[in-house]
C-alpha cells in the first residue's frame, strides 16, 4: 500500500490517538510524514485557492510575487518592468513600481513607495515612508523622511448646478540635481505647468508647496512656509519660517523675506521684505515702530 492510500486512511483515525503527529510518528515514519504533509499542502492550496511562487532569476533577485520581485541589495521590492541600477540599495519593506527607473547609488529607505515611471536621479538619498508619484527627482538628491511628492494639487470648481468638481492634475512635479527635502514637506503636481524645485534648492520641514509653482536654483525655504498655485520664484530667494505666498505671484531673483510674511502682489525688485502684506524691510520696520508707540499713546 502507498503512503499516500494510507495517509487517506490514517486521517479517519487520527482522533483516537489524540492528534496527527502522534499517529503519523507511530506508522508512517519519516518518509511517509513527508508524502502527507506534500499531501496536505496540496488539499489547502485548493480549497483556499492559496499560491506560493519563489524563483531565482538571473539578474540576483530573490522571491517573486506576481509581478513582483525581491531586490537582491537591501531586501526591497520591485516590479520586473522598472530599471534599477545594479549599485542601488532598496531597503527591505520599500516598493518600487512598474517602470520607474532608479540610478546608481541611490539609497531607498524602508517604507518608501516609488510610483509607476517615476525617476530618480544617481546618488540620491529617499527617506523612510517617502511617497514619489507623477514625477522625477535629480542626482545627489536628500528627500527626508515622509516626504510626499508628485500627487494631486487642490483644485475644484463649482459647477452651474452648485455641484463641486476636481479639475484634472495630469502633470508632474521635477526636483532637479542637489536639492534637499525636509521631512514631511508635500510637493504636488502640476495641472497647466509641471511643479518645479530648481538646482541646489534646499527646503526645511513641513513646507507645502502646490501645484504649478516653479521655483529657481539656489532658493531656501524655511520651516512651514506655504506656497500656493501657479507661483513662480526667481533664484536665490529665500524665505523665513511660516512664509505666505499667495496664488499666482510672481517673486523677482535674489529676494529676502522675513519670518511670518505674507505676499500678497508681485515682487519685482530684488532687496529685502517683510510683514502682512509684505513691503521692503526698511517700511515694514516703520510701521512696526509706529504701531508701538500709538499702542503706548492710547495706554497712557
């Protein structure tokens, strides 16, 4: 009689003796032990309709899932249609999708996703939990923990029957060569015009940057400054912490804006500025000394 018959039998019976493994020991021995848990795996694959597959393909990746496969440099994950530079590191727990290309040298920290065709540049540095969609990231690049890039910009409209309608964000955002990314900063996507960070721009922490804006080489911005659509920013600007920058202003190369200020109109002539709206720094520190002593005149 096969082993395989008598594992058929053997699980009629198998209560008596309290469990499988103490029957199994008892008659089949070792070889028979193997057939039944073949066996066994066999009959759950098909009534769970449960599928493993794990292969080693040429090119040193690992376990494939699908479409998937286990990136032989850090344990990461990628799908065979993407292009991923021997030298690069994906971190294990880090996807990167269908067509997107990655450099060499890049690092990819855990819990990264990196979209369909999205690019990345050579010896760029991506965070843990960073999120790249719809977009293209230079060389020499530090995007930071939780930075999101590339996915839709708030835009809506109000139809004739009062109804709230989004409007199309089918562009992409470009971060170009050694530009520096704070954590949890968002970037979106353009709708008329790609979203822009220029060469060597650096921005801090929690900064929000919408869609359209185009932002030159060499700028800095600071913690919690918010930038709203369709602004455009000249080189080496830079901007203090919790910065406002209305919708559809234009700001001239080589302007300083102090911390809290908020533009409201075009800046067209390079210089300091500050305060709400923001003025040149030497009228904003006018009225600022104004506002004391009327404030100590009505005190006194």
């Amino acid at each position: 009689m096969s082993h395989r018959v008598m594992a058929f039998r053997m699980t009629r019976s198998a209560s008596r003796f309290g469990s499988f493994s103490t029957l199994h020991r008892l008659v089949l021995g070792k070889a028979g032990l193997q057939d039944l848990r073949a066996l066994s795996l066999w009959r759950f694959s098909s009534i769970h309709a449960f599928s493993v597959c794990s292969v080693s393909t040429e090119d040193g990746a690992g376990e494939t899932h699908g479409e998937f496969r286990r990136w032989h440099n850090g344990g990461g994950t990628f799908h065979k249609s993407s292009r991923i530079d021997p030298a690069a590191n994906v971190d294990i727990g880090a996807v990167v999708h269908s067509k997107a290309v990655v450099g060499a040298n890049v690092h990819i920290g855990s819990g990264a996703i990196v979209g369909p065709s999205v690019t990345i540049g050579q010896s760029t540095k991506i965070g843990y939990n960073v999120a790249l969609s719809n977009c293209t990231i230079g060389d020499l690049c530090v995007i930071h923990n939780g930075v999101c890039i590339g996915q839709d910009g708030f835009g809506f409209l109000v139809d004739e029957h009062g109804n709230m309608l989004k409007k199309p964000q089918m562009l992409n955002a470009r971060i170009g060569n050694n530009v520096e990314i704070g954590a949890n900063t968002c970037i979106d996507r353009g709708s008329w015009r790609d979203t822009v960070v220029g060469d060597h721009s650096k921005i801090d922490n929690l900064v929000q940057i919408a869609h359209n804006v185009v932002i030159g080489k060499c700028c800095m911005l600071c913690g919690q400054v918010g930038i709203a659509g369709s602004v455009t920013v000249g080189d080496y600007v830079t901007m203090g912490g919790r910065v406002l920058v209305r919708d559809h202003v234009t700001i001239a190369s080589k302007v300083r804006l102090a911390g809290a200020s908020s533009v409201t109109k075009d800046i067209t002539e390079p210089g300091d500025y500050g305060g709400f709206p923001a003025v040149p720094i030497h009228e904003w520190r006018r009225q600022v000394v104004m506002h004391r002593l009327a404030g100590k005149k009505s005190n006194s």
